[in-house]
C-alpha cells in the first residue's frame, strides 16, 4: 500500500491562525522552540522534557514545527540534520516531516516533499532523513516515490531550496492514532536539545 501524501494546509492554517494558502510561516524572532498546532479533535502537548503527543484517536491532525529554522532559503544540498524519534505505530503517511520547497526560483512555495516514519526508521523510533533507507515523496507525485533515499533526491534537484518565503517545516500526523515526538531536528534542535 502506498502512502497517503497530503498537504495539510487547512488544519496548520486554521491552527496557526494563518492566512488561507500558506503553511506553516516563520513567526517574528528566532526563538528555536518546539511548538504544536492541531485540529480539533486531534490535540498536541509539548511536555516540558520537550516531548510532543499528538493525539488523532478521535480524528483530526496534528503536528510539530520549530521557530528559528535555519533551513529557510537553503538548498536541500545543504541539509545537515533532519530527524526525530517517534513512539506509536506510524501510518503510510504518519508521523512524517514535510518541507516547503521552491522549485523553480521564483522565491516562493511550489510543492513540498514528505518523508514519513513508516518509510524512514531505524526500527526502534529514530527517523534520519539523511540516511540512505529513507523513501522521498514529492506531494504533487502523490504516492509515487520522489527519490529511494536523500542523496538521490538531492542530486536530482541540485537547485530547490527549503521555505523560501518563509514556511517552515514541520512534522505532521494526519492518521487515526497517537505518537509521541521528540528529539525534533529541522535545521535546528528541539528547546531541549540546546543548539
């Protein structure tokens, strides 16, 4: 079964309170903390340990994004850390990072790419999007791969980058069930994790 790709804009946009058609925008600052959204039912808490639950038992979405990312603007060959641990079963589609990109540098959004957990882990919870065992879908290919790992959607695509117009990127479950999520690095580390 292929995954379930989709571009969770209403639910961020409700979520965040912002305008309809963009995702999730750089707030003023570059505080570097752990944040949630969700949409109702599904809720998210951030435990102070820097651990998120999101919770879809009953439906909805929810999610993770990191104020401060210094992977806006960047192209994807400069991507040093991409990464998280998870607890929960994943989904096709959940929990996964998806990235806002710029595809034809017009400086701003064009598609985004997604790399779920059920396509990328370790098999103990640590999803690392760098490593060579990590399926790429690009949300307009719907379920069909982008890319078998980073390095090759990477090397195809030399010239994307990442937020160009400052959407950020962010993890998100968008499947019935629960996930805790930590250790979140996206382009920076959790509040926790100090860098």
């Amino acid at each position: 079964m292929q995954p379930r790709i989709t571009i969770p804009l209403v639910a961020i946009v409700a979520a965040l309170g912002m305008i309809a058609g963009s995702a999730v925008a750089a707030p003023a600052g570059n505080s570097n903390k752990l944040q949630c959204f969700s949409d109702p039912p599904a809720t998210c808490a951030i435990s102070a340990n820097g651990i998120a639950t999101l919770d879809n038992s009953a439906g909805g979405d929810s999610g993770v994004y990191i104020t401060g990312s210094n992977l806006l603007g960047k192209r994807l060959s400069q991507v040093g850390r991409l990464s998280f641990n998870y607890t929960g079963t994943p989904t096709n589609g959940s929990p996964r990072v998806t990235l806002p990109l710029d595809t034809n540098a017009d400086g701003l959004t064009d598609d985004y790419v997604s790399i779920s957990a059920f396509f990328c882990n370790d098999g103990a919870g640590l999803v690392d999007i760098t490593n060579p065992n990590c399926t790429i879908f690009l949300n307009s290919n719907g379920t069909t791969p982008a890319a078998a790992n980073w390095a090759e959607f990477v090397a195809a695509h030399p010239s994307w980058t990442i937020g160009p117009d400052g959407n950020l990127p962010f993890i998100i479950a968008d499947d019935t069930g629960s996930w805790t999520v930590s250790n979140v690095f996206l382009g920076k580390g959790t509040r926790t994790s100090g860098n």
